[in-house]
C-alpha cells in the first residue's frame, strides 16, 4: 500500500477509539445519528465487490437507527488482504466501519497462514449479498475455447493475489487435474483484469464471481468477445445449466480439497464488522442488512446493474466458519502444499 494511502488510513482510523463490546450511554440511534459510516471495499474501483459496496452504500443507511450517511472507500491490495489485516489492529470497534471482503478472505489464514495477520472467526458477519459462482472466462482470440483445451494449452489468466478465487481456483485444477493455466497475480480489480484482457495481456481469468462477469461483461458476452468455457463449484447454478464444469477429482482426497476450495462460494462476497463491535450496534447493522436485501428500491437498482442478490444471513456464515476451521488436518496440510508449490512455479 502506498504511504500516503496508508497514513490516511492510520488517520482515519485513529480518529475513533478502539471500543469494547460492552454497552455504553448511548443509544444505538444516538450513536449513529449525523454520523458518516465507513463502507470499505478490499478491492479497487470497478470490479464487483466496488458494485456491490456502493449499491449498498445508497440503500442501507435508511434501515440503520438515527439514518447516518454511508461513505464507500477503496481499500484495495491482495484480495483483501490488506483490509482484514487492519481489522484486526487498528481498525475502529465502535461501529463506524465495516466492509466488504473478497470471497476467499475467510480461508486465508487457513490455507496460506503466513500471509495472514488475522483470525477471521474474530471478525464478524453481517450478511453477504449473494452465494457467488465462479466461471473460466476467456478472449475469443485467445487459445481456449472449450473445457478440453485448458489441458493441451496454455491459458494466461490475470488475479489479484493469493487467497482470491482467480488465484487459487486454477492452482488447484492445476496440481490436480493438469489444467494449463499461467496465472498472472497483481491486478487490483477484476476491472483492471478485464482491461488486461482486452489489451491482450491476458487470455481471460479462472474463477472470476459470475455475478460480476454478468455485469462487468454484458456487452462482451452478447457480442461473443466473450466467452464463458467452464464453471467451477460441486454442482451446477442454475444460470449455468449449458456450461461444463470442471472436474473435482477421482479420489476421495481430492474431492474433499475441491469442496474445502469452492466452501467459498456460499460466504459469496461478506460484509463484516471488526471484532469487539458493541453487540446493540452490530445487531442494528445486521438488522439493516436484512431489510435492504429486501428493499424493492434496492432490488430495483440491482436488477438494473445485472446484480443478483441471494441473500446469506450471518448464522450461517458463523456455523460454515465453524465447519471450515475443523477440516481435517491432512487435508489442510495438502491443500496448503500446493498452494505453495504452485506459487514457486
């Protein structure tokens, strides 16, 4: 992260105590009344975590006791990484901030631990917008057209960082399966991506949301520059009925490393606070969470971007944490080995 993107941070930051979950004087629509909340999106600007952030910064404010203004802000760097990193240090406890993560932030710490600085189960949900499905998505020009080609040629594919579906997905069909994939990390959004796409510095991406394809590459798609080759998950979507999906292995060892990997796709694209929120101020954040999602002005605004909104609420985020954190250690361990071999190639 840039120093001076950095030290506004810090300041931003510091300009609010660090607050105990216990209860205070006031009540939740005192707090929040003329009070500018913080919406973080651990991405950059124009890839769908940042559609989604600012979709709900519009609408989500009206259900939040004493109606403050929600704010977006940008806080991109290794699929966001970066931001859970400052959630669990200097980040505000007090309600003024929450944010929205990459779909594989949650598994960080689990799968690539020396990166991590954080303990995901400390934070805490309040909803995710949608159970996400991830496609292969590749440049007509490109080299691969069909699911068979990615195991006779090679296919560059842009991601962000260790840790996101575009990363990750393909280092696992590689190892396992023999796919091709070339993966290039370093993009800060899947818009920066899409750019790389078009000037041909990559053939498309492996494991890009299908939400975020839907509307980032609707021209593209309806013009056929586009094309949608495979999809990844342990069973079909219903928008993806036509299109293959990737294997998931022949041994029980393998399909239990490919259920660990797409696990993601139910905890989608989170929203969460910081830990030590005081609980009346998390709930009222939950509460209006839930009201949005159902918010005919909202779901207009989401139709209209191409967004689909299938709401998961954050008891069953809690209890698919619980369930990932008590995989078994061997396969732990073997997911984390390819991770890590793959990574020096």
């Amino acid at each position: 992260m840039k120093i001076r993107t950095l030290i506004g941070l810090l300041s931003a930051f510091a300009s609010t105590a660090l607050l105990p979950a216990t209860a205070t004087a006031q009540t939740v629509a005192e707090f929040y009344k003329g009070k500018t909340i913080t919406l973080q999106i651990g991405s950059g600007v124009g890839g769908g975590y940042d559609l989604l952030g600012r979709l709900f910064a519009r609408h989500m404010g009206k259900y939040i006791p004493g109606n403050p203004n929600i704010v977006p802000q940008n806080v991109p760097g290794g699929g966001s990484l970066q931001l859970a990193n400052l959630y669990a240090s200097i980040a505000p406890r007090d309600g003024s901030v929450f944010g929205i993560f990459n779909t594989g932030m949650a598994l960080t710490p689990l799968l690539t631990p020396a990166v991590a600085k954080f303990d995901p189960r400390k934070f805490q949900f309040i909803g995710s917008p949608n159970r996400e499905a991830h496609v292969l998505i590749g440049s007509a020009s490109g080299p691969v057209k069909t699911i068979d080609d990615v195991f006779t040629k090679e296919m560059i594919v842009a991601a962000t960082a260790p840790g996101g579906a575009p990363f990750d997905f393909p280092l696992l069909t590689n190892e396992v399966l023999g796919t091709k994939f070339n993966i290039v990390t370093g993009y800060k959004s899947s818009n920066e991506a899409k750019l790389a796409t078009e000037r041909g510095e990559v053939h498309g991406q492996a494991g890009h949301g299908w939400t975020a394809v839907k509307s980032e590459y609707a021209d593209d798609l309806a013009k056929k520059r586009i094309l949608v080759i495979a999809a990844f998950g342990m069973q079909k979507h219903p928008d993806l009925l036509d299109v293959p999906l990737m294997p998931t292995g022949k041994t029980l060892e393998e399909k239990q490393l490919f259920n660990l990997m797409y696990s993601r796709q139910v905890i989608g694209r989170p929203f969460m606070t910081p830990q030590d929120v005081p609980a009346d101020r998390l709930k009222a954040l939950r509460d209006a969470y839930a009201a949005t999602v159902k918010d005919k002005d909202f779901l207009a605004e989401a139709q209209k971007l191409n967004v689909d909104i299938d709401p998961v609420y954050h008891d069953e985020l809690d209890k698919l944490m619980a369930e990932l954190y008590a995989t078994p250690p061997a396969i732990v361990k073997r997911m984390q080995e390819i991770l890590e071999t793959q990574k020096g190639k």
